[in-house]
C-alpha cells in the first residue's frame, strides 16, 4: 500500500500551491452538507459497517484453513493449487477491508470509529502476512524441475504461473530460513532514517518567518514556501529561497547524517542478499533492467538542448534575458487558470479521451455517474487527488477536491486514468495477475492528460488560453516531470554509489554533487539560469530521495505516454489494440518492461524519450509564434 499511495506524491506536491490557495478561499464544508451524489458510494464495497465486521470476521476465520497447508504445499499439484486458490482469496478479502477502511478514513479523518476499524485492518495485515509466511520458501524448496511437473498435472496451476516464476526468479536473492528471520527483524529499523527525517522536517525544525512585499508575516512552511515561490513578485520570490534554503542549511549536517543511515540500510539489504548494487536491488521488485534506469539519465543529459530552449524561451516570456532561479517557479504566463466546473469536465473529458474508443467512453461516464468519485472538498477529508483500484471485484474509488480550475481537470484525467488503468486490469485478468507494477503505473494517467491537453489545445479561441495550455505543459511535464525527476534520479544514483564504494555522505559531498548536477541541467554556466550557491542544499528538502530508486519511474512514464499516445492520436493501426491488450488490460501478467514495449513503448530503446521531446518542441513553436504576434514581430 505504501507504494500506491507514493504514486499521488508527484502530482500532489506539483498542485499543493493551487489546492491550498483555492481550498482557503472558501470555508470548507462538513462533509454532512454536500450532496450525495458528489461522494463516492463506499457502499458498494459493504451495504453496512456490520457487512464490513462480518466480512472482516470471515478472514479471521480462514487462518486455521490456511495453517493446514504448511509444510504440505509439495504433497501434490492438487494441493498446492488448493493452498494458492485460499491464500489469493483471502489477500482478494483482505484488500477489500483495506480499500474500505482507507475510504472511510480517508472521508473523514475525524471520526474516531473509522481510524479503529482501519488499525484493525492493518493489525489483521500484519497477521495473514506472518500467517501465510511458509509459502514463498515452500514454492522455492519445489525446484523448477518439481514446479513444471506441477504445472503439467493441474491446469488449474497456470493462474499462477507468472508470480511463481517471479519467485523462482527472486529465489537466489532469498536467504535461509535463519538469515531471513534476522533480516525480518532488522526491518523493523531499516527505515529510521527516512522516520526520523520525516518527524524532524514536518514537525521539529524551527520554521522561519518572512515579511511580504505587501507587509504580511508568512511562517514558511513547504506549502507556503511552495505558493511563494510561484509569486509574481521577484522580492517576495527571492526572499523565500533564501530564509527557506538558508534554515535548511543550518541543520544540514544533521539532514547528510539521516540520508546516510538511510542508504546505508538500502545497501546493508542488498548485500545481505547478493545483489550487485542498490539500484539492482530496487529496481529487482519489478523486474526491471538497471540499463533502464542508465538509459533514461543519458537520454535527459542528450536531450538537454530542448530544456535549454524552455528556459530560453521562458526567460523571452517573462521579458528577461536570462532566468534567475527563483523565476523558475513562476508560470510561464500569467494568463489566467482557464475555469471548468464539475460539470464541464464530465463532458470534456468524454469528449478529449474519446480517441481510446466507446468502451473507454461508456466505463468513464459510469465513473462519474454510479459515484466512483469523491468530488469536493470537506473538513477533515484528505487532499490532494488518488485512484485506488485495490478492491478487486468492486469499481475502482477516485479521490478528488474539485475546485473549479483547468488544473483539476487535468488531475481528474490523470487519477482517471490510473481508475480505468486498473479497472481494465481487474476485469481482465484472474486476480493473481491483476496488479499492475509501479513501473508502468504512471502511463494510463499521464497518456490522458496527454490527450486533454490536445483536445483542449483544438478547443480554445485566444492566444492568452493556448499559451496557457502549452506552458502549462511545459512546465509541469517537460521541466517538473522529465528533467527535475531525472535529475534527482542521476543525483540518487551519484549518492548510492558513493555509499557503495565505502565513502562517507557528508554535507559538503552532498552539496557540492547536488549543486554541479543543478547547473548541468538548467545550464548555469551556459548563462541560461542563474543557479544560486544556496540552492546546493536542496537535496536536503527533497522526501524522494529515502525512497529506494522511485523517482525515475516518473520520467521513464511520462515518455512512454507520450510515445503510445502519439501513435493512438495518429491512428496507427493496431496501436489502440496494443495498448488495450499489453498495458489497460494487463495488470501484472507479465515483466513490466515486457508489456510495455507491445503496448507501444520500449523503453530499452533510447529513442523511447522522443516523442516527449517532439512535442515539447512542436508546443514551443506554438508559443514562439504567440510570443512574436504579442511583440509585433
Ligand atoms: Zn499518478
């Protein structure tokens, strides 16, 4: 669950500005006072709280069934295939409870009920995981040889074909039972860096004050940080860089001490279990070659000269001859949001997204009709935006704060995209292959943004709105997605392997590789951005880096998105059936990787990142003609 919840992490910090501001505006509701047709209907996982307890009950009451089968999973293929058939109803159940449990939560965070049933739930997590512990290394105690005899006796086998083989796959990674146990154990600290960095800057660390340009007192927190630095007032802008870098610079040394116990700990697992590094480590939970991961950084580094053009052109446009850093939060235009309502994006999403077929169309109108989302803002309820499809034989639930902008709108085509993502998934595949891997869990959500953006792109009548449209894009996919990402992947990789080499993480190692790899990027010394010496302890402020090699996967997305979407816009035959079949479709069936180059995508293709680039560059021409009408030219 820590990993679904991750994927909204991006998409949250980019809006943070926008939902903040917007949700301040107005004085938010109790949750009792909007309409029931603007939340999503929790119902259809149970009728009633006493359907949740019984179904809750019913899992309690299979451990003994499930306990039977230890030590008996190579009796017969019968037997195994009777102990997999229980094990995967039961994580089936299990995930319904916590879908249910989160929904509930995630409503209303102040109904103190609902945070009992959801610890109970996670109580009863930790119990089937440990209850159903013997049967990994009773899989892998089979041999291959005994496993395919197996699967030739018992059809009913091939169902779990695919994980067994990612567990054989996995095996020589996995210890003795004794070591395992030990390794188990040491897990329960492995993540103190990341805890300890999480409490000390959400809750320890002394929050500077600044005083605004207009005379107002701001307590710089990230989230205003965030806001300030999107003013238009450079004063403000500049101001809240320094106080807020400046603090963090006053506590580096604490900051390197926990990244470094962090990765440390990364490094302490891979070794234990013979991985040659890391990032093979990390990337292994997948299945993904760590050439992947070499291809994306060197495809950013080649593809510089497109980002050097956005930060030239954004310098033209906001009159300047060269960007200061603390401009590169400002939009790049300051036209207006364009304004949608709740009711406008239901049909502009039918319409935009149209071009992946009526099934598509029907599904998403069933979305927005039988209550799968959960529209407005309420106190208490969480932010940002999320799509769980964890509930395998129910719809998937959308979680959204609707505030009336064309911002949400392309929120609510991204977290929609993830819902028909795993829809498509669930309805296809038998559940043991039904999870699609974070790797390729960003694709469905960015394609269709991707198509909103086109579609409203054909749409709208004056320049100030298209300039909008593209430099929104701009900013958000080319410049926050594909390079701050890979730039933060390339900073993550430089740090890992320091570690691994038996180098020591201090504040001055760390700042200086952040601050040469910042100024490579936005072309310091090509006089592109002027790229300030403070910003070099920016690594400090930045939460993805305790997270194990997750970031990349953001850019590798985008491209492919780009890349399917590309084809399916053109009409290119058979491209639409291929991304349906080997993506939509899909889940877990197979490597990630693998799915994605039939769906259209091949990753291990370094010409995987120029779709992305194209049109990047074909939006910039669209604005360098805009800017030349404005200036007369
Ligand atoms: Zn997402």
């Amino acid at each position: 669950m820590k990993t679904k919840r991750l994927l909204v992490l991006l998409s949250t910090i980019l809006l943070a500005a926008l939902l903040s501001v917007a949700v301040l505006q107005a004085k938010e509701k109790e949750r009792s006072e909007i309409p029931e047709q603007y939340k999503w209907k929790v119902t259809d996982l149970y009728p009633s709280i006493e359907a949740f307890k019984q179904a809750r009950d019913g899992v309690q009451a299979d451990f003994p069934k499930l306990a039977v089968f230890k030590d008996r999973l190579g009796e017969s293929a019968a037997t195994l295939k009777a102990g997999l058939d229980l094990f995967y109803n039961m994580e089936m159940r299990v995930r319904r409870l916590e879908d249910y449990a989160s929904r509930i939560v995630d409503s209303d965070a102040r109904v103190s009920e609902n945070k009992a049933y959801q610890s109970e739930i996670q109580t009863l997590r930790a119990k089937f995981k440990s209850e159903s512990s013997f049967i990994q290394p009773e899989i892998v105690a089979l041999g291959e040889d005994r496993l395919a005899a197996m699967f030739a006796a018992e059809p009913g086998l091939a169902v779990y074909r695919f994980p067994i083989a990612e567990t054989m796959r996995r095996q020589k990674y996995i210890l003795s039972p004794a070591e395992e146990k030990i390794l188990g154990a040491v897990g329960a600290f492995a993540d103190d860096g990341y805890y300890t960095f999480n409490v000390f800057s959400n809750a320890d660390m002394p929050l500077p004050e600044i005083t605004l340009a207009d005379g107002s007192v701001v307590t710089l927190t990230y989230t205003n940080f965030d806001n300030i630095r999107r003013s238009p007032v450079a004063a403000d802008r500049v101001k809240a860089f320094e106080t807020f870098f400046g603090q963090h610079n006053k506590f580096k040394r604490t900051f390197a001490q926990l990244l470094f116990t962090q990765i440390k700990a990364y490094a302490f697992f891979a070794e234990m279990r013979g991985y040659e590094s890391n990032l093979a480590a990390a990337l292994d939970r997948d299945g993904v070659d760590p050439q992947i991961y070499y291809s994306l950084i060197a495809a950013a580094r080649r593809h510089l000269p497109p980002f050097h053009r956005y930060l030239k052109l954004k310098a033209r446009a906001l009159g300047k001859d060269h960007l200061e850093y603390t401009d590169m939060y400002v939009p790049f235009t300051a036209a207006a949001e364009i304004p949608v309502t709740w009711e406008q994006v239901q049909q502009i999403l039918v319409e935009a997204l149209q071009p992946l077929g009526d099934d598509y169309v029907k599904v998403l109108q069933s979305a927005f009709r039988d209550r799968w989302i959960d529209v407005f803002p309420n106190v208490g309820k969480d932010t940002g935006a999320y799509s769980s499809g964890w509930a395998y034989e129910v719809h998937p639930f959308v979680l959204m704060n609707w505030t009336d902008t064309y911002s949400d709108a392309l929120t609510m085509a991204h977290e929609l995209g993830h819902a028909m993502h795993s829809y498509n998934s669930n309805k296809t595949q038998p559940f043991p292959t039904s999870d699609y891997s974070t790797f390729v869990a960003e694709v469905a959500s960015t394609l269709n943004e991707n198509l909103l953006n086109d579609y409203m792109l054909k749409q709208v009548k004056t320049d100030e709105e298209r300039f909008y449209l593209l430099g929104n894009f701009l900013d958000n996919t080319i410049k926050g997605t594909l390079f701050r990402q890979t730039q933060f992947a390339e900073f993550e990789l430089m740090v890992h392997q320091r570690v691994a080499k038996g180098e020591a993480l201090t504040d001055e190692v760390l700042d200086k590789m952040y601050l040469d790899l910042a100024r490579a990027y936005y072309g310091h010394d090509l006089g592109l951005v002027e790229v300030p010496d403070y910003l070099a302890v920016e690594w400090a402020i930045i939460p993805h880096f305790y997270y194990n090699f997750y970031v990349f996967q953001y850019s590798t997305s985008v491209a492919a998105a780009s890349a399917i979407s590309e084809k399916i816009i053109a009409g290119e035959p058979g491209a639409l059936e291929a991304y349906y079949a080997n993506l939509l479709r899909a889940g877990g069936s197979d490597n990630p990787v693998v799915l994605l180059a039939k769906a259209g995508a091949d990753m291990t293709n370094p010409a995987a990142y120029d779709a992305l680039t194209a049109r990047a560059n074909r939006y910039m021409d669209e604005i360098e003609k805009i800017l030349d009408k404005k200036e007369g030219k």
